[in-house]
C-alpha cells in the first residue's frame, strides 16, 4: 500500500487539520475565493440540565469569510444520516450563540435589557463527503436549501406544466422569481444556509473534472490501496496535492497505523454486512406479505 486511505477518519483529520489544505479543498468543492478561514473546536458538549449532557464531534468545523461551515465523513450508509445532519446543521448555527454580540434595548421608565444580536448571525454550509452511499442520485451532490414553500408547490403541481400558454406559465414563474428574490428583513439569509451530500462513488464515476474531481479520485485510489506510484504522480506536481501525499505516507508509517487500518476494514466490513442482512431480510418479509396478491394474479 502506498498511502493511507483518505476517507478514513483518522487519515481525513490529519491531512484536513494544514489549513491550506482544507482551504484548497473548499475553494475548489464551493468553488469561491477564500479570504480568511480559522479552525473552531471540533468537540463540544451541548447540556440541557445538570444530569445529561450531550457530547458532538464534527470531522472538521470552521469559519470562512462569513460562514460556517462543517466538512464530515460518512464511510457507509446509516439510516439517520439525514436527520443526523440536519442536527449538526442546526447546531452549527446554534453553537455561534457563545461569540454572538449583545445589544442594548431601551425599555420603558429609563431600564433596558440586553439581547442577542441575531442579526450577528452567519449562514451554515455543512458538507458530508459521502464514501459509499449515493442516495439513489447519479449526480455529484446534491445540495439543500431553505426556499418558500410556494416554490416547491408551483415545482410540483403537474396542472401547471399541462398549460399550454406559455405566458401564464412565464407569469406563474415570474411569480416564484419575486419570492426568492425577496431580500426584506434579510429573508435571503435562509437560502445562503446549504447542506450538501457530495457522493465519491457519483464524482469518480461521472468523471466531469470540475476542480474538485482530483480530490475525491485520489480518495478513491488511496481507498482501493492503488500501490503504483506513477498513479500519484500528476498529483505531486501541485503543492498542495503533495502535501497531502506526504501526510498520507508519514501517517502510513506511524507504528499503530497497520492496526488502525485493519481494525478499520473489520469494523466496516462488519457494518456493510450487517447492513445487507437487514435488506435481506427485509425483502424477505416484503414477498412474504405480496405472496398472496402474486398467487391471485396467476389465477
């Protein structure tokens, strides 16, 4: 083996902890200029009362340019992927209430009281790097957003697309225009949030070489242990590209590294199976259910 494998853990937080490499990587997926980009503590404990306290740890957090943003590595498929993110999403946002400004308001008979100044509020970009699972998309990623549910509606409702006047049609449309591109009261701060599925298996496949393909297609060599160093090469003509080549091969030499890597395989070959035996099974139960109505129709 040539390299330690990328999408594991330990590997991802050691080449992503080099700032330039993560900002390089984040240019390159979000496709902007990063100005100025700090690293935020990646552990924290979130408590509601005294007895419980709730512990949550992002692969990567930082803050660039005005934004927060989440990068996570997801190896296999888990049923609450979604709503797991959808939780670190949410607390991205929520954790900012630590360093948020206070502000004064005036209040009647010369007191005040003193508030969050939520408008201080950055928008949350959280990016999981999907291994395996693809969601059932054949696209790169797949990207969210919060948009007004009139949009969505207008999206779905078949009765619009059978009118054949184009104008009226043009007009709805110009309609739902006006909606996103309602600014007031900062309603666009909702947009500017994004919560992105990026699938490796889709952005190797597809191959469309937009600048974050090279990442992802050295992820997937360094996972199937391509051992040939020429296949490396045009990486190490990029800066950045060979120093996260030489982290891959130091980490590779540390003496626990072996173990690491071998524990790793066994716990995720066990997971994939585990994973297998549920769909099994729940096919089974699925023709056992359908066996009467299949016996009817061959009646």
């Amino acid at each position: 083996m040539y390299l330690a494998p990328l999408n594991y853990d330990r590997y991802f937080r050691k080449v992503f902890s080099e700032l330039t490499i993560a900002k390089r990587f984040l240019e390159d997926f979000l496709d902007v200029e990063i100005q100025e980009i700090e690293f935020l503590q990646n552990k924290k404990s979130i408590s509601d009362d005294a007895s419980r306290t709730y512990g949550i740890e992002f692969d990567f957090r930082c803050k660039i340019d005005g934004f927060y943003v989440i990068i996570d590595m997801q190896q296999w498929h888990k049923t609450d992927v979604v709503q797991r993110f959808y939780v670190y999403h949410a607390l991205n946002s929520a954790l900012q209430l630590e360093k948020l400004p206070k502000k004064i308001i005036p209040l009647v008979e010369n007191k005040s009281r003193k508030v969050h100044d939520y408008g201080e509020l950055l928008p949350v970009i959280t990016l999981i790097w999907m291994v395996h699972d693809t969601f059932g998309f054949t696209d790169d990623y797949i990207g969210y957003t919060l948009a007004p549910e009139n949009v969505s509606e207008f999206i779905k409702k078949d009765v619009v697309w059978k009118n054949n006047n184009i104008k009226e049609l043009l007009a709805e449309r110009n309609k739902q225009k006006e909606l996103l591109t309602n600014n007031n009261r900062n309603l666009d701060f909702l947009s500017s949030n994004r919560l992105i599925y990026a699938f490796q298996k889709n952005i190797v496949k597809n191959k469309k070489y937009k600048k974050y393909y090279d990442w992802f297609e050295l992820a997937d060599k360094t996972l199937r242990k391509v051992e040939e160093k020429r296949e490396y090469a045009r990486y190490e003509q990029d800066k950045i590209f060979a120093e996260v080549i030489r982290r891959l091969l130091k980490s590779l030499k540390e003496p626990e590294s072996e173990e690491y890597i071998s524990n790793y395989e066994e716990y995720l070959h066990g997971v994939q199976q585990y994973d297998k035996s549920i769909r099994r099974e729940g096919y089974k139960n699925a023709v056992k259910k359908l066996q009467p109505q299949l016996e009817e129709a061959r009646v």
